[in-house]
C-alpha cells in the first residue's frame, strides 16, 4: 500500500515538473556549465543513495560543542537545526528516491534534462592529503596548492594558512574566544571570514593576515563564498543571501529547493563552474545548486569517503569544500577529519 502510494505521488510530480522542466530547460538551461568539471571515470566510492546515509544525530554535533565550550548558545543551534534537520532529511530522501528511480540517463548534466530532477552523483578520489584532525573545519579556499581554512569553537577559532600536500599550518591566526570562526572565502587579495552567532564577519589581508575590516550581518553565520561578483552566505537555513563584496550590504537572497521542497541546514560552500556547492550539515551530502533559480540540479553522495573507524568524533561531519578554478581540481574535508580529498564527481548509474 505504503508503495502503491508513493508511485502515485512519483508519477504526479513527474509529470508536472517534467512541464516546468521543459520551460526551464527553453529559457535558461543551466545543466551546461557544470560540465566543464570532470564527471567521468569510475567510481571507487560506493555509490549509496543519501538517503540511507549514516549522518549523524543532531545531538552529536552538540556534544562536541559543548564538550569544547559550554556555551548556551551550542544547545540552541542543536535545538533549531534539530526542527529543521528533520523536514531537510523528510525532503531530501524523497527527492533522492525520485532521482534514483528515474535516473536512466548516461549524460554528465548535472540536471537530469527531460524529467528535471536533480542528478545524483557519487565520486572518485583522485588524491589523498594529510588535514590535521584538531581542525574544526568550518570554511575552506584553496589556491595554488596552498589552502586558506576556518575553524571553529569557542576559544579554538583559528584563521589559517595550511600547505596543501603536508598539512603543515604555515600561518595562523586565532580569533578572540567570544567568537566561533565559520565559513571563509578569498576575494583578491582578501579574506573574508563569518562567525557563527555574532553577527559579525572579519576581513583580511590575504598575504599577511593582517585584520583589515570587518562587517555585520542580522543572521548567524554558516558558509560563505564569491562568485566573481557577488558574496554568496548561508544562515544554516534554506535561504542563501547575496552580498557586495566591498560593502557587505545585502543584495538578494535565493531559496535553496530540491523537487520543490525547501533544503535546510546549508552550510560550507563553493562556487564551482556556475553552481553553488553547499554541504548539508550532518549529512554526507554536497548540494549542487543553480544560482538563478535557487534549484538542486544535483546532489553529491559523500557517504563512506572517510572509513567510518577514523570519524574519531560524532560531530566529524563533511564540511569543507574548496575547488581551484585555474585547474579544475575540487576539494573536500570534515570536522576533525585526518584527510582532505581530491574528487571527481561520478554520475551514479
Ligand atoms: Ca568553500
């Protein structure tokens, strides 16, 4: 019965966003991007659907929270993304099955282009490099082999300038204890870094890690990165908001959906070729999303990237993502995670 349901509603939703799919696709067809980045080659991850991810429990990012500062305002995050975890995961998995289900395609688009669902993609690990596992990864840059990283915690936030291939921490900043570093991203010569409950974002000098400015924002802070022209943030909710990138003001939001349902919880994230990539906190999942329609065109399977033996805290979930544009090479790692990944995406048969 609970089946015959489901392919009532799989059917119904086909039809009609396979319509607006197909208006879409007539105006503005965002699938041709994301195939400058490599999608091919074979998988040695397991390609599993997300939605029998094993993300971890809302309380296990709360308990290294707490556990690291006992700060009131921990239980409060764990409380709202708990309420929100929950309709995200309800969302996602449908959303998830409906790809897998009328997934025949061979194509590398990252939107399935005749039923307008998103794609589902695993990945290949192309490189493995050494992440210090004290690193409460929050923001992630790379370039030139060289990555720019923010951490988190009260009294371990750190701004950081790390060797790509060593690990080595060549440069470091540690920020005031009232402050949780969040999301970072490089515009030119500069650093601009988020925190998490104070509303406000710091901005620096990318080669001395001088503290030139800084700015507010009337929203926690998760993720933020640059388009080229506009600062891209996420709340820990479904919307993104557009900032300028020399005044900080606000210049647009964008509400994140997957098959028409809000996705929360956006958290790290990237600009790659086009799209957003965001992590979705306490999953193994990356969202990727069209920047002019707020749409998941795809999602990234994670799972399994990190043999679950060396997760040496619950909280360890993915949350770092950095692509270097100059050679096309994308980039993941986690919260005290031990490795960061070079990947390719795989389109999941
Ligand atoms: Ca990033």
């Amino acid at each position: 019965m609970k089946h015959r349901s489901y392919l009532s509603i799989f059917a119904f939703r086909t039809t009609w966003i396979t319509v607006l799919a197909v208006l879409f696709a007539m105006g503005n067809c965002s699938c041709e991007s994301g195939q400058r980045i490599n999608r091919s080659g074979p998988a040695s991850g397991t390609a599993q659907t997300p939605a029998t991810n094993s993300s971890t429990s809302s309380g296990d990012q709360g308990s290294v929270l707490s556990d690291s500062s006992g700060s009131s305002a921990d239980s409060n995050q764990v409380d709202s993304s708990a309420v929100s975890d929950s309709t995200t995961t309800d969302s996602t998995a449908l959303s998830l099955a409906d790809t897998t289900a009328s997934d025949s395609s061979t194509t590398a688009a990252s939107q399935d282009w005749i039923s307008g669902l998103p794609r589902l993609y695993t990945y290949r690990i192309v490189e493995t490099y050494p992440h210090d596992h004290d690193a409460f990864t929050q923001g992630l840059v790379v370039q030139d082999s060289i990555l720019y990283e923010s951490t988190g915690l009260y009294g371990e936030s750190t701004l950081r300038k790390v060797s790509l291939n060593t690990g080595e921490v060549l440069k470091r900043v540690d920020l005031d204890s009232r402050y949780f570093g969040e999301g970072l991203t490089a515009i030119g010569n500069r650093l601009v870094q988020l925190t998490w409950k104070s509303e406000v974002g710091f901005v620096y000098d990318k080669a001395s890690f001088e503290q030139t400015g800084s700015f507010t924002y009337p929203t926690e802070g998760w993720g933020i990165t640059y388009d080229g022209e506009r600062l891209i943030m996420s709340t820990g909710s479904s919307t993104l908001y557009f900032r300028d990138p020399e005044t900080f003001e606000e210049t647009g939001r964008l509400e994140v959906t997957a098959n028409l349902s809000p996705v929360a919880n956006l958290n790290e994230l990237e600009f790659v070729e086009g799209e957003i990539f965001a992590n979705v906190w306490q999953t193994d999942r990356i969202a990727i999303i069209s920047p002019q329609t707020g749409q998941v065109t795809g999602w990234l399977d994670l799972s399994g990237i990190v043999p679950s033996e060396e997760r040496l805290e619950s909280g360890a979930v993915l949350n770092g993502i950095a692509y270097d544009d100059k050679d096309n090479r994308l980039y993941v790692t986690g919260k005290l995670w031990p490795y960061l990944f070079e990947i390719e995406l795989v389109p999941s048969e």
